[in-house]
C-alpha cells in the first residue's frame, strides 16, 4: 500500500479503512515500507519490532515533539496487535478527508461513516454522529419531497435528552420540541414541525442511507410519481458496526485517544410521519 492516492484510500475496502489514524506523511509511508517489506506471513508479524524500526530510522535522538509521534506509532502497534485493523494514513492524505472541527489530532483513532467513505469521526462520538446523519438525511428527503408537516416520536433507545443533542435541517422552521406524550401512539413524542414548501417534490442527489432503505425509496417514489399526500417512515439504527465497549477497551490499553467521552451503540428507531399536502 505505498504510495496511496487520495483517491485510491477512499476505494479500500471498509475493512480495511474502517479505522485510522493520522501521522506524518514519512511515518504512515515507512510503516507500510516496514509492513511490506518484514512480513510474509500477515498472521506472525510483529506490530512492536516494526514500530521500534521506524521510530529508529526517523526519530533518534528526537524532543517533546517527536516523542508524540513515536507514543502514536507504538500505541497504533499496540492496537495491530489486540486484532484492530488501524491504518496509518499520512497528513496529506488525510486532506481529502472530511473531520470533525479541530481534527485531525495525533494518537487519536478516527472510525469511517458506514456509507460515505470521505467522513471520518472521533471513536467517541462515532455513534451520535452517524445516526444523526441519518436522521438529517430523512428529514431533507421529506422536505425536498414537499413535507408540509413533519412530526418525529420516539419508539425505542436513544430519546429526549439525546434528540436534544442532534442537529436537524429544520432549524429556522416553525416547530416545537420534546412534547411529551403522543396521544394517538403512546411513544414520546421529540418535536414537530410545520413549513411553507411549495416547492415541487424531488429526490436530493447526495443521500448515502437511501439506497439502503426501501420504505424511504417507497415514499419518495408515492411522492414523485403517485403525489402521496401523507408519509410515515422510520428512522432505525441497529447495527453498531463493531465500534462498542470492546473496542474501547483495546484503544485505551493501546493508548491510543477516543477523542471524547465514549458514547456507546444504541439499537434505536424513531418514527416519523406527516403530511405532503395539508387541507386549507
């Protein structure tokens, strides 16, 4: 893997890029030379020896600053070892990855978005992050389908103080949140909201969970092709996509940093429902 164009990184396989770090150019490159170059055989090979020859050949003698860089090469080694699959991927490289604000920083370990391979987010707060990606990305569908009303209840997992958290594409618009009770279902009900969209129903070119889910292709083709003037959908987020509490554990023995307060996976669904045409 030397070598690796921006392009080419993003095309991995999502085993393969599902964990990263970032490191100086010279040290993801020699790392991969020392990968190549040491190990004919992938299971024998050893992560520490490899670490202790690049820190070698690039850092002795080294101060405060290079002393960082070889903890994240030891600690990246560390992590090879317990079985995650960590990449090292160069500061350039890494400019045509999309981070959260502030990153990337050294020794901490970023996780891929499950469907948009240019999004990376801190180990902490993978699973905030990508369920309210997906969330944001029903709510726009709605709206560029032409929802008038849009209403969003609870039905199970993460609920009112974590909605209270997520960013939506409805800010500015006419709507309540965290009301309580639905009468009519008995789940909790998040927030509603009302807008004046007069505009003619389409279907967004950049979502990345809807060609994963055929209720949400189902209402957006009743909408297009059938004017279907009410929808009800679901938001759900199962899988934890093998970032929980184990690999917690092996990042912080490997010393490596979650970026934040860990946030563990929380099978969740959240219902919402509304009207695309509303009587005057």
């Amino acid at each position: 893997m030397n070598n690796i164009q921006p392009e080419d990184f993003r095309n991995l396989p999502s085993s393969e890029r599902q964990l990263i770090i970032v490191q100086p150019d010279e040290v993801a490159a020699a790392s991969r030379r020392s990968a190549q170059s040491s190990s004919s055989d992938e299971g024998s090979f050893d992560w520490k020896a490899a670490a202790a020859r690049v820190a070698k050949t690039f850092f002795l003698p080294y101060g405060p600053v290079i002393s960082i860089t070889i903890e994240a090469i030891n600690a990246v080694a560390k992590a090879r070892e317990s079985g995650l699959n960590v990449l090292q991927i160069g500061t350039t490289e890494a400019q045509s990855i999309q981070f959260p604000p502030g990153h990337p920083r050294q020794q901490t370990l970023y996780v891929a978005h499950p469907a948009k391979p240019s999004v990376y987010y801190t180990t902490a707060t993978f699973h905030r992050m990508a369920f309210e990606h997906k969330f944001s990305e029903a709510i726009s569908l709605l709206m560029s389908l032409g929802a008038k009303t849009i209403t969003v209840e609870h039905v199970r997992g993460w609920s009112r103080e974590f909605s209270a958290k997520v960013s939506t594409p409805l800010a500015g618009v006419e709507a309540e949140a965290g009301l309580g009770q639905s009468a009519k279902s008995g789940h909790s009900l998040l927030f509603e909201a009302k807008l004046k969209n007069n505009s003619p129903p389409s279907i967004p070119e950049d979502l990345v969970w809807f060609p994963h889910e055929p209720t949400w292709q189902a209402v957006a083709q009743g909408r297009v092709k059938f004017g279907l003037s009410k929808f009800s959908l679901a938001v759900n987020y199962d899988d934890d996509f093998t970032v929980n509490a184990g690999l917690k554990v092996r990042v912080q023995k490997a010393g490596l940093d979650l970026g934040g307060t860990f946030e563990d996976h929380m099978a969740t669904t959240w219902k919402i429902f509304g009207d695309f045409e509303v009587d005057n």
